[in-house]
C-alpha cells in the first residue's frame, strides 16, 4: 500500500515539478558527460597539458556538487512545506511518522533514480558532442561510439546519490521532528523578515549601494595597482557579497516606498496587483533573491574572465609565435638545430640573424598610460638591422620597407600602437648609438616582439649604424653591471615549416641546448643561501607546441566555464519557477477574481506574464549593473593583449547567452503557470 502510493505521489510530483525534474536530468548529463571525459584515454593523450583537463574537473565538481545540493535540498524543503498538511492529515488518519517519512523517500528516490537514467542516456550523447569538439580543435579525426563508461558511471552516481541521500535523510529527520500542528500550518511560513521597519529598510538599502559602489572602487584599484592586489581583491569580494544580501533584504521596502508616493501609476490598470505580488513574495524570500544575484554575478563575471583568457592565449600566439620554430642562443652556430630540423619536417624557410642591445634611447616612454606602464623604464633598446628585419618580412609575406640613413622604424605590438603613436607627435628626433636619427614610422606587424624580437617593440636601424650598434651591444653585455638580462640572447634562427611541428618535436629541439650547472645565490626572509641552477643557454620556442599548449587550456577553461555557469543557472532558474508554480494554486483564486471584475482572457495573460517577468528579472537585475564595471576592471589586467572591443564583445556574448537559457526557463514557467491558472476556471 505504502509502495504503491509512493509511486503515485511520485508521478504526481513530477508532473507538479517538471522543470525541477528536466534540470536534475540535464545536471546528472553534463556530471556523466564531463566525467566521461575526464577519464577518457583519448582526449586526455591528446596534449601534454590535457592531463590537468582530469584535475580540473574533479575540482569543479566539488562546486557542482554544492549547487546540486543546494537545488535537491531548497526543493525537497519546499515540496515538503506544499505537502505539510497532506502529511499532517495523513497523521491525523492513523499514519505513523516513520511511514509517512519512508513515503517521502521512497517516492523521491523514484523520481532520483529516474532522472538518474534518463540523465545518463542523455550524457551519453552529451559526451559525443563535447569529445566531437575537443577532437576536432586539435585537429583530430572521431568516429562517434555509443559506449558506456563505467568509471564514469560510478563517479556521477557517487556524487548524486551521496546529495539525494543525505538531503533525504534531513528530511526524514524533519518529518519525524516535527509536530501535526507544525504540519498543518508549515506552508504558510515564509522567510522571516529581517528588518521589520520602513526606515530601517531604506537605510539598508542606501547602505547597500554605498558597498557595491566602494567594492567596485576597490576592484578597479586592485586590477590597475599592483600594490596590495590580492587583500583590495578580497576586500572587494566580500563588501560586494554583503552588499548584495543587503539590496535584496531592503529592496522591497524600497520599491513599495517609491510605488505608494505615485497614485496615478499605483491605481494605473493592473499595477496595484502587480506591485502587492512582486513585494510580498521579494519580501519573504529576500536571502534567497540575494543568493540567486550572487550566483549570477559569478556567472557573469566568471564567464568573461574565461572568455579574455582565451582571448589572451590565442592573441598570444599571434603576437608572439609569427614563425613556426624561433630559436635564441649566445652562440652563432645552430647547425645541430638545423640537422634536426632539416631531417624532422619541411622547411619552406630560414634565417640567421643578431638582435642587438643598447642604451636606452627613452622610447620605452612612449609606454606610460599604456597597458605596459610597467615597462616605461627600460634600461635598453632592442635593435634589429634593417635587412634582417626585411628578410623576416618576406618569410611573413610582407611588404619591403626602405630606409634612408637617417631614419628608424618601430616595430611593436598592436596594444602598445597608440602608446608610440602619440610619442612620436612630440619626439619624432632621437639618439641611437650616438647618432642623431628620425622615426620614420611606427608599424604594429606581429613579428615576435614578446620576449624573442624585442620586447613590447623593437628599433629597425638602416645598415650604416649596424658598427656602432654592436659595438654598443659588446660594451653592455661585458659591463660589470650589465642592464642586459641573462635570456636576452644575441643570435635569432627562425624557421617557417611545409607543416605544424607537435610538442615531440619542439622537447627534442629543447634538448639540443647546451646547459650549464651554476651556483645561484639567493637572499629571502630565511637568509642567504646557494643553490645549483641548470641554466640554459638558449632559448627554443615553436609555435605548434604552444599552440597545443592554448588549445588545452582552451579546452579546459571553456569547458569547465560553460559547465559551471549552465548548472548554476539552470540551478537558479528552477527554484524561481518551482516557487511560481507551487503558488499557482492561490493564484488561481486571485485570477478568478480579477475575471469577475472584468479582465478579460488576453489582458489576464499579460499580467501573468508582467509577474513573472518582473520576478525572473528582479535577481538579475543588480548582477548585470554590477559585472560591467568589475569585468572592465579585469580586463585592464589582460590589456597587454586583448583589446577593450574584444572585451565588450565578450561581454556580449556572456550576457546573451545567460539571457538565452535564463529565457528557456521563463518562457517554460509561464506557459506552466497560465495553464495551471486555466485549469482552476
């Protein structure tokens, strides 16, 4: 008897509840489908570097773990609260508290374990798609295999029985607790309100302005200063946390306060019902509202940040990899480099030159009030003679430039353009190796200018001054103080390749270098001491390692990122429509009454949808004020190599995307909630 009724509770409850159930179904596919990957033998081999994709999941799912907890246990609390008085009538007839508590459980482990089924299935499919993607950015056949692993069988019911069945325990210990009178009457209990005063409430929410607009101060402070960046970061954390918990505990009162001053807008059509709805239900449910903003701002902001890393990293290898293998070392000879190279892959072309240093010239100037501020007091200048420079120019494909034997050209990143542009307005006229040259053109041509052909920028001289430049170069680096760092190496080899070299290829490069054990001495706050450092004496870089390099963490960071973010929103989204739902049935009542007094059926509809409307948009409301600026403000930490277009484009995206499956919610919820209206007339 006790079976069969669970069964039908069950049934009952997830036609009552099916957004609920569709997003366990979802959460439990995307748990099976990241796991799967996880420990999947052939996207793990695919890079060195996807060996972390593992690590990272298993880290992320201890945050997707809290989440689904806080969804199964808020929804189970809440179905139990809309069923108080059936079971307290249950008790009423006789039922023991035990039974009644093992019907709750068994009927909603029937709908876990459903939704456990179905999720698998459907994670399975889920786990062809994203292994599809993976696969194909590294450029990677697949063939698509309808397999289960059990492995990842085993890890994803592991995380999601272990939180159905604690939170079921909870609930049957509640049961038992828990008095008939209790019982009858627990659905008409709402959050307590926390500030039962008026003027209470508008001091709160004055003061919750104040430290949202003093963190956001604070966060822009921590990503433009370097100074005290990690305690200004977790400052401006905390002040927004209390800031938003405080919007939403006095934002009600607020609303009402403005709403109640307005006699035309308050009796206009149906805002009076509008207003008493939306108040009431913010009101007694304010700490929820506050969590709800809170895990969409991280959405938001997490999203972005995720987006610009991968800006950072592709832009990266544009900027800094324009040759397929580049190669730095003191020594001139690189023929054991070009044996292997020569023996290992297709060589279309290659080039030996000399990057030189010298004195500063003040160019690195040009830097303040740029993203490489840090930079503006280079004590060198890095210096490429002109016919190099062309010779690299036409393995790129880039047009000749000439110049008289008077003149330079700087040759930077595009991020550091304006930076030199600007200079050059008032300082068009400077010393290179004692001789007074003109700048002839600033040119932004990605030609290595990260660490291998100069840094931020380097000097094009015409051949005329290549004597003097190195004979500057030689008195520099045999200085007893040279300003010349240990890497800046002064012979370049690059190569362009029929065909992308892989990350064997650039460890064999790697260890062709001739290294050199020295004794290091160091002086930190435990005192001095010497250690034996191997120091290499040149440099290797290839662009198809590091590309494998970007594309694992791109893997890895957007992933991971979607993962969280869906499973957050998804997680948000169904409270809000489980809330709306459950209270359709003392809707039906309201509504019925608004038709008595004339409403007919279409206006009745969209003041069903302004309700929920206003009640979706409410929580999202202060994430989206507050993320611009905090996410402008990360994004000048990655200014160095995404651009302030690519970072609004981000946001762009971010912002649909949360609005597309934020939407898919709240259309569901209201199409759900006319029809339950409509039944009850």
């Amino acid at each position: 008897m006790l079976g069969k009724l669970s069964i039908r509770n069950a049934k009952r409850q997830a036609k009552d509840y099916v957004i609920y159930f569709i997003t366990v179904i979802i959460s439990v596919a995307l748990m099976f489908s990241f796991n799967s990957i996880a420990v999947s033998k052939d996207i793990i081999e695919l890079s060195t570097y996807m060996e972390h994709f593992s690590k990272a999941i298993t880290g992320v799912s201890i945050i997707i773990i809290f989440v689904m907890a806080w969804l199964i246990n808020y929804t189970m609390k809440f179905m139990l609260e809309k069923r108080s008085k059936e079971f307290g009538t249950y008790q009423i007839l006789g039922i023991e508290k035990k039974d009644i508590s093992k019907m709750f459980t068994l009927e909603n482990l029937v709908i876990g374990v459903v939704a456990f089924v179905v999720g698998i299935f459907a994670g399975t499919f889920l786990y062809q798609v994203f292994s599809s993607i993976i696969m194909n950015l590294f450029n990677q056949p697949y063939e698509i295999q309808l397999t289960f692993n059990i492995k990842a069988v085993g890890i994803t019911a592991a995380y999601f029985f272990g939180i159905f069945v604690l939170v079921l325990l909870n609930c049957r210990r509640k049961i038992k607790k828990t008095k008939v009178y209790d019982l009858l009457y627990a659905d008409k209990k709402n959050e307590n309100n926390i500030i039962k005063k008026s003027k209470g409430n508008i001091v709160v929410f004055i003061i919750s302005l104040i430290l949202l607009s003093v963190a956001l101060l604070i966060n822009h402070r921590a990503f433009t200063n370097a100074d005290n960046a990690g305690r200004d970061i977790f400052t401006a954390i905390i002040l927004l946390i209390v800031g938003i918990y405080l919007f939403y505990i006095s934002f009600s009162c607020f609303i009402v306060k403005r709403f109640l001053k307005n006699k035309t807008r308050k009796y206009k059509k149906d805002n009076m019902f509008l207003y008493r709805n939306l108040t009431s239900k913010i009101n007694t449910m304010s700490i929820t509202m506050g969590t709800i903003a809170l895990m969409f701002t991280i959405i938001l902001i997490g999203g972005n940040v995720a987006l610009l890393m991968n800006n950072m990293l592709n832009n990266e290898i544009e900027m800094g990899y324009p040759f397929e293998i580049m190669i730095s070392a003191n020594d001139s000879d690189f023929t054991k480099y070009k044996k292997y190279i020569e023996a290992n892959t297709k060589v279309k072309s290659m080039h030996e030159y000399r990057l030189y240093c010298i004195k500063t010239a003040g160019l690195s100037k040009a830097l303040e009030n740029t993203p490489f501020e840090s930079q503006s007091r280079e004590k060198i200048e890095y210096v490429i003679g002109v016919n190099d420079y062309n010779r690299l120019r036409e393995i790129l494909g880039l047009e000749r430039m000439d110049l008289k034997e008077n003149e330079i050209i700087i040759n930077c990143l595009k991020t550091a353009k304006n930076g030199f542009d600007e200079y050059t307005k008032e300082n068009n006229n400077i010393k290179i190796a004692n001789q007074n040259m003109v700048i002839k053109d600033v040119i932004d041509d990605n030609l290595g200018q990260v660490g291998f052909n100069g840094y931020i920028y380097a000097v094009i001289v015409p051949e005329k001054l290549i004597d003097a430049v190195n004979k500057e170069d030689q008195e520099l680096r045999n200085a007893e103080k040279s300003p010349i760092f240990t890497f800046d190496f002064q012979n370049n080899f690059v190569v362009q390749t029929e065909e992308t070299t892989d990350e064997k290829f650039y460890n064999d490069l790697y260890d062709i270098i001739p290294k050199e054990y020295k004794q290091v001495t160091r002086e930190d706050l435990n005192g001095i001491y010497e250690y034996s450092s191997e120091i290499p004496q040149g440099s290797v870089q290839t662009r198809g390692a590091r590309t494998s390099q970007a594309k694992s963490f791109y893997a890895i960071i957007s992933f991971l990122a979607f993962y969280v973010a869906l499973i957050f929103v998804m997680a948000t989204a169904t409270l809000l429509a489980i809330q709306q739902l459950s209270d359709s049935e003392k809707y039906k009542y309201r509504y019925d009454l608004l038709k008595k007094l004339g409403m007919d059926e279409l206006e009745m509809n969209r003041t069903i949808f302004k309700q929920l409307f206003f009640y979706f948009a409410i929580p999202m409301l202060l994430p989206f004020i507050v993320s611009i600026p905090a996410i402008l403000s990360v994004g000048e930490m990655f200014k160095i190599a995404v651009t302030t277009e690519e970072i609004w484009r981000n946001i762009g995206i971010i912002y649909g995307l949360f609005i597309l499956v934020y939407g898919i919610y709240f259309v569901a919820t209201d199409v759900q909630f006319s029809r339950n209206i409509e039944e009850g007339r």
